[in-house]
C-alpha cells in the first residue's frame, strides 16, 4: 500500500471511487456550494495505491473563509474501495494529511461528517458551534479540529467560498438535511493543478503496518481542542 500526492492521471479513479462511495447525488450537497470553481488545496490530495497500482483511496481538502476573514480547509472528499474498509487505510490517510495540513500552516480544518467516525481524529461539533454553513446540514455532522490549539477561538460566522464569492444557487435547494452532508458530497472532476511530485517514499505502507483503526491522535502533532477520542 501506498500514498502518494494525487495526480492528474488519478482524475478518473477518483471519480469512480466517489461514485462507488457516495452515489450519483454525491453534487448535490451543501459544501459542494464551498468547492464549485474553487481548486482542492495544493500538497494535500492524495491517494492510496494497492500493490498493483490500482486506486483505492483518495482525500482532498478545499480552502473555505470563516466568517469572511478566517482561512480554513475543508476535509472531504475521502472514501476508500470497499475492498479496503475497515484497515485502517482511511484513518492513515486522514491522519498522514492532517500532518501534512499542519506543517503547512493550516489551522483549522472543518468537515460535515459521522462524529463517531471522526472524532478519533479529534473532530468535534464543540469545535463548530459558533460556526455555520451556507445550505441545510445536519449539524450534529458539522465538526471542527483545531491543528493549532486555540485557533477557532473566538472565530465565528458563516463558513463561505474561499474566494469570497456567493455560493452557487442549484439544485440543493430544498434538500432535506440529512441528504445534504458535507462529506457525502460532490466534489470537483476533472484533473487538479499539483505540481508533478516524487511518491512519497516516508508514507510507503505495507498493508501489514497500517495502524489499528483506533490509533488516535497520539500519530499526530496536532491535538484535539477538547478530548474527542473514541
Ligand atoms: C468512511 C471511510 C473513509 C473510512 O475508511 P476506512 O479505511 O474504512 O476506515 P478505517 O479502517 O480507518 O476505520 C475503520 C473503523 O471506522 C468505522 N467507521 C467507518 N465508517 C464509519 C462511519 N461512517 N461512522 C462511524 N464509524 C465508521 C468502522 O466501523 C471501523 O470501526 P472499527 O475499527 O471499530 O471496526 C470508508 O469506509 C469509506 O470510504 N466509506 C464510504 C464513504 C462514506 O461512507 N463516507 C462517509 C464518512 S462520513
């Protein structure tokens, strides 16, 4: 196993494995209105390659403003080939970005997505409460993780398109809450502007060394705001 910066011969993997993932609706959601037009953020999608060299697992991260004036990184999408679930590859690709997210400077990161998932990591609904977003969500899966300890304190407001522009009206309007999720949702095709990047040889990963699911945040640098872990 393998995770390496995504590419743009990776494009149509990803697509397919989303579709897998999330079902063909997967652009009608609410942060899809975050990520319309605006490009993933460099140096942190990646994938995750078998030993044949097939995709099975992708994550991105797109640039959001908080309150018009606070940059954060939206997580999402991330999904794993149902052949590879429950190994541990999505927590070791979650953590491996959020340490890459770290030692660029990010400092908060937001996703809408199942608590009792993510809170290994450290996500927690505490973490967003002064915080919302432009579409129905249900808000119990709207979590933040602070990579830098106090970084969300006192930020608050609508959580909007990074480049300050109005979200796109579509077809979401009227979904109803639990359809319109964050990590459920649609995410940009087409081939992404990284830089061509050597495979990171520090995140080769046998499959017999993925971490247990329940690692923890301990595998980060970046802790919790308040305890979160399962
Ligand atoms: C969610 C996903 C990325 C997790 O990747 P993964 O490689 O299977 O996850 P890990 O191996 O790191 O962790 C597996 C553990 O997480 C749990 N888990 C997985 N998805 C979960 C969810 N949505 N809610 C709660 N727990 C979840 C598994 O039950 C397993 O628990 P266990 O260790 O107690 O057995 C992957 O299952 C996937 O792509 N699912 C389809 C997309 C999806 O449903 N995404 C919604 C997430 S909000």
């Amino acid at each position: 196993m393998m995770i390496a910066p995504e590419q743009p011969q990776h494009a149509a993997g990803i697509e397919s494995l989303l579709d897998d993932a999330f079902g063909a609706k997967r652009h009608a959601k609410t942060v899809y209105r975050l990520r319309a037009g605006i490009e993933p953020v460099a140096g942190l999608s990646f994938v995750a390659t078998d030993e044949d060299g097939r995709l099975v697992g992708t994550i991105r991260y797109w640039p959001v403003l908080v309150g018009g004036a606070t940059p954060a990184i939206l997580l999402g999408p991330i999904a794993i080939h149902a052949d590879w679930r429950s190994k541990g590859l999505g927590g070791t690709l979650i953590r491996y970005s959020l340490d890459r997210a770290a030692e660029q400077g990010h400092r908060i990161v937001l996703l809408v997505g199942d608590a009792p998932y993510y809170a290994r990591f450290g996500f927690t609904r505490e973490n967003t409460l002064d915080l919302s977003l432009p579409g129905p969500v249900d808000l119990d899966r709207f979590l933040g993780l602070e990579l830098v300890p106090g970084a969300l304190a006192g930020v608050s407001g609508l959580v909007g398109r990074a480049d300050g522009s109005s979200a796109p009206a579509d077809e979401q309007d009227g979904l109803p809450a639990e359809a319109a999720d964050g990590n459920r949702a649609g995410e940009l095709a087409g081939p992404l502007p990284l830089p061509p990047a050597p495979i990171l040889s520090a995140a080769v990963l046998p499959a017999t060394v993925l971490p247990p699911p329940d690692l923890g945040p301990s595998a980060s640098p970046h802790r919790p705001r308040r305890s979160a872990r399962r």
